[in-house]
C-alpha cells in the first residue's frame, strides 16, 4: 500500500510539473506576442508615442494650436473684419472753426475799416475708443478694433517666421549635405560662403534693406517679401553647418558602407539614410530659428522699418509704447502688452515643440 501512495504521489508531482511547465509556456507566448506587438510598431508611431507623452512639448503644442486658431480663424468671427478687410468704428467728434482770408481795408468818412473773408469750416478727426464689451481692447486712432489687428498680426508674424524657416531649412539641407558628402573642392567653396554670410550682421542689413525700400517707394505688402527674401538668403548658412558637421561623422559608419556595397545613388545615400540621422539637430535648430525670425521681425515692426504703414504686425503694435509713457497707465497699454504676450508664448511654444520633437526623433531614447 505504501509503494502505491508513493507512485500516486509521484505521478501527482508529474501532473502538476506539467501543468506548470504548459502555463509558463502559455505565458512565455503571450509575452513573445507581445514583444512581437512592441516591435512591429512603426517608427513614425514611436515617434508619435514619444512625443505625446511629453507633457512641455503637449503644452507647446496645444499654446501653438491656440495661436494659430486665433490669427487664421480669429478674423472669420470677428465683426470688424469683413470681405478680407478690416472695418473701422470711427468715432468722429464735430468742431467748428472761423479762418480768414484776405483782409481788406475800406476807408468811409475818414474812418479805415477792416473787412475779412469770413469761412466756417467744420472738420472731424478719430478718437481711440477705450476698452468694452464692443472692443475687448478698444481702437486705434482709425478706429480699428485691436483684438483684429492682433490677430491679423499673428496672421504675418507666423507666416514669415515659417515660410522662412522651411526655405532656408532646404537650402541648408541640400548644401550642407553636399559639403558633407563629398568635401573636397566642394565642402570648401559652399564652407567659405558660410562663414562670409556668418560676418555679416543681420539686423543692420534689413535696416539697410529697409531704407532702400523706403527711397525706391516701396510701401506695400511686397516689401515683407523683400525681407523675407533677405532672411532666406543669410539664414541657411548655420543650418549648413549643422547639417555638414553631421554627415562627416556619420559617412564612415558601417551603414554608409553598406549602401555604397548595394549601389545606391548619391541622392538616395544622403537624403535616405544621412539626412533622418541629422533630424534631431535640424529641428531644433528650425524651432530656435522660428523664435529669432518672429523676434527680428518684431524688431523691424518696433523701429518702424517692416510692414508697411496701417499693415498690423505684432512688431508694429509693440510700436506703439513709443508714443506714450511705459505704464500700466499708459493709454497705449492696450497695443503694446498683448502683442508681446502673442510674441512671447509663441517663441516659447515653437521651442518646446521642438524639444519634444528631438527627444522623439532621437534613436538612443529609451523611453
């Protein structure tokens, strides 16, 4: 009996050993199942992961969703901003007046009598209108209201700082990557142009541009154009330099070898496996360059060197603290503070995009 009770015990012990040697088996797969999951998952998924799991760079993002809502979006709600136009509320305010003209002089009876051309005039002129539930930040002295100015503003400031920054991004990209690649005769011709356009100062060659513009007479919106056509052109030589510093470290690894072994073009090795290497560094160096093309165009704005004159731009608003007393006084606090505020979380916002934006791009996170 007792040989029995040991056999029974034995196989008992089996069973159970089986039992657990299938459940672990069970497990081991549904865990390969999900490292199968982990690993099919796309790189622009990671990407995406990576990024929204960043709390700055949702904050970036949701501040620059705002922004851009409030100047494209803004304008089509707005009643003072009608068929592509601003609309003005002019509160005129009538005064009457006497002139003269032409005083004669009469002699009757030995007495000299001075006759006078008398005229009334009456004559009107425009008032600010102070803040209300009609103006949120009241008018100018057009009578246009504020907030549509502010957001018109946003409209040019935006627009310059990205159309800026994608054209001299792909300027930089294609010949940083050709002086990387190739160097030689190559890299030093395109590295010489760089460090030519680095000696030149950027805020006195647009004042320059600017009172060119101003003695040619030319006062309309092409002359934004006319600037951002200058800022193209001197502001691709650091993401130049980026871009060829990358691709010299990165030409000699044993990845590039293997796409000079299989055959690829040069174009296919440079802009398919060089080019997303350098990403991290291009993006921040495109966000820094949004924040300093919205500051330089401010700067134009406050000097009164941008936009045409009656064009609202954040930087011509700020313009304003120039005729008054910087206060909280002030009548003109209502240009001037809210378009440093636009101004300043949008800076603020293109930059922690961007850092989110790195640190997803970047192959060597781990989280």
């Amino acid at each position: 009996m007792e040989e029995k009770e040991i056999v029974l015990e034995e196989e008992n012990v089996s069973v159970q050993t089986e039992n657990a040697a299938v459940e672990m088996t069970e497990e081991e797969l549904h865990g390969e199942k999900l490292n199968e999951r982990v690993k099919t998952l796309s790189p622009t998924m990671t990407v995406l992961k990576r990024f929204f799991r960043s709390k700055l760079s949702m904050t970036g993002l949701i501040i620059l969703l705002v922004l851009f809502a409030f100047s494209f979006l803004g304008p089509l709600i707005s009643p003072w901003y009608e068929n592509g136009d601003r609309v003005a509320d002019t509160l005129r305010m009538g005064k009457e007046y006497f002139t003269t003209r032409n005083p004669l002089e009469y002699v009757v009876d030995g007495q000299t009598y001075k006759a006078f051309d008398i005229a009334v005039q009456n004559y009107t002129f425009n008032v600010y209108a102070d803040i209300s539930w009609e103006h949120w930040l009241g008018t100018d002295e057009n009578g246009y209201d504020i907030l549509t100015n502010l957001m018109l503003g946003g409209q040019i400031s935006l627009t310059i700082g990205l159309v800026v920054v994608i054209i001299e991004t792909l300027i930089g990209v294609v010949l940083g990557g050709l002086a990387g690649y190739f160097g030689g005769w190559v890299d030093q011709v395109i590295m010489r142009i760089v460090d030519i356009l680095n000696c030149i100062p950027q805020l006195p060659i647009m004042l320059i541009l600017s009172a060119t513009l101003d003695g040619l007479g030319i006062m309309d919106i092409s002359r934004l154009y006319y600037l951002m056509i200058v800022l193209c052109l001197i502001g691709w030589a650091g993401t130049a330099r980026i871009v060829r510093g990358q691709i010299l470290s990165l030409r000699e690894q044993e990845f590039m070898l293997a796409a000079k072994c299989s055959g690829l073009s040069v174009g296919r090795k440079i802009f398919k496996h060089l080019i997303p290497n350098v990403m991290p560094q291009l993006i921040v160096s495109m966000t820094l360059g949004l924040g300093s093309i919205i500051l330089t165009e401010a700067t134009l704005g406050f000097l009164g060197l941008g936009a045409p004159l009656g064009e609202p731009t954040w930087g011509s608003m700020i313009n304003y603290v120039n005729s008054g007393t910087i206060g909280l006084d002030s009548p003109y606090v209502n240009f001037w503070i809210p378009a440093g505020i636009c101004i300043t979380l949008a800076i603020l916002a293109f930059n922690f995009v961007g850092d989110g934006l790195r640190d997803a791009f970047d192959p060597k996170m781990k989280r």
